[in-house]
C-alpha cells in the first residue's frame, strides 16, 4: 500500500563508530525521500568521523577507517543533509531511540541547531513490537499453539515459560540444548550488577551503562571524579550496585 503523504517523508538509516549519542560518530547516512506525488529520490554518502572506527562497529556495518579516509567530514556535508531533511517527516527503524537523537547531537556538535519540533516521525520498529506482541501470552500461543487462560498468575506464567524454551529449541536447529549456550544467547548486555548499571566491555573491563559516565571505565571514572561514588553510595540504586562499585573501588586500591 502506497503512503497517503501530506508532505514529504525522508526514511533514513546511520551507520555509525558505536551507540554512545554523546561520543560516536557517523561513518553512513543513508536516505531515501518520499514525496507526496509518490516521487522518489534517494541517496547514500559515507563520513569521515575523524575518528578510530572501533573493530566491533567494523564488524556489523563492514566500513574500516580506509573506507572513509577521503571522505567528507560531517561539518562538509552538514547543511546538505539539513536541506534535504527540512520540511519533513522522518522514519526509520529503531530512529527514535537512536538514528533521530544521534543524528541531531551531530549536528549540533559542528554548530547546527536541527529544529525537529515540528516533524512527525514514524518508528516503524514501534510499529512493529505493537503490532506483533512481544509478551508471554503471544509468546505461548505462537510457539506453543495454545491460549494462556490465567496468564499473570506466577503457576501458569511458570509454565509457560518452560514450555516455550522447549518449543523453541524444537522450532530453532541453531539454538544449542546447554544452558550455557542459552544463558549466552538470551543475554543482551554483559552485566556486572544485576541491574546492568555496570557492564563489562570488549575488554572485560567493566564501565558505566548509565548518565553521563556511559561507556566510561567506572575505576577511571571513580579516580577523576572523586564523588561520583559517594554520589551512587547516596543514590536511590540497588543494594547489588553499590556493592558491585564498592568492590571496584576497594580493588583499585
């Protein structure tokens, strides 16, 4: 189905150095403009971030350093990507939580106040985790054919999960039956407390995942600001937490 367009959308996609809003950089924007008449225009420039591109960031999007080496800085290339953007709707997938944000703190970091206030935008991975549920009950009745009646109660909600992993590991040839294997997989961050606060990096050092520290060495971070722990000590944050840094801390001594 064609879009009923009342002015244009630009779809776009960043490839970037990493996930930090603050401190990464782009190396790809890609666009793809829709005009209200079902014209289309649509372009793909590579950055120079004049920066490191890190190996983990080379490894998802396939661009090195010697890739972008002769590009354009974004500073070059900023008011062409305002223009194209100016006047209209922006989509992307994931772009609210992060394309959107990165691309304007972007802008703004070469002196370009991007005004988004009055774009609408269109998160097409909204869309989809709302229109296709991502909850236990949906979960059982997709994998496991079978309605949950008194879903939320602990029992059947116990249940259920146990019967899902196993339909799941009949349904996924590549899923390994070891816990291990499956403790792995279904781990999105490598948390050092249990809130995920702190997490391990590449490195196996641990940094923060949180404020204005995210993505920095907490025994750096504790030694160049000396009451940032005092601060988390103070702070409404788990028990586990505190004693998590509290043994950072004592270890850097």
């Amino acid at each position: 189905m064609e879009l009923k367009l009342t002015r244009p959308i630009i779809f776009f996609d960043l490839e970037t150095t990493g996930t930090n809003l603050q401190h990464d950089r782009i190396v790809e924007l890609s666009y793809i403009k829709v005009f209200p008449d079902g014209r289309e225009t649509e372009k793909t420039m590579r950055i120079n971030p004049e920066m490191p591109i890190p190996a983990e960031a080379t490894a998802v999007h396939h661009i090195t350093d010697e890739d972008v080496a002769d590009c354009p800085t974004l500073k070059q290339v900023a008011h062409s990507i305002v223009e194209a953007f100016t006047g209209c709707d922006i989509g992307g997938f994931n772009s609210n939580r992060f394309d959107v944000p990165l691309l304007v703190e972007e802008l703004a970091r070469v002196g370009i106040d991007f005004d988004c206030t009055r774009c609408r935008f269109v998160d097409v991975q909204t869309i989809f985790h709302k229109m296709e549920q991502r909850t236990l009950t949906a979960a059982y009745k997709f994998y496991c054919g079978k309605d949950l009646t008194e879903a939320h109660s602990a029992s059947a909600d116990t249940r259920a999960t146990y019967e899902v992993l196993k339909a799941q590991l009949d349904r996924y040839p590549d899923l390994n039956n070891d816990i291990p294997f499956l403790s792995e997989f279904s781990t999105q961050n490598h948390n050092v407390d249990l809130a995920g606060r702190i997490i391990y990096n590449n490195d196996k050092k641990e940094i923060f995942n949180f404020g204005k520290y995210k993505g920095q060495l907490v025994s750096e971070v504790f030694a160049r600001d000396t009451g940032y722990y005092g601060w988390m000590m103070q702070g409404d944050f788990p028990a586990n937490t505190k004693k998590v840094i509290t043994a950072i801390k004592m270890r850097a001594k």
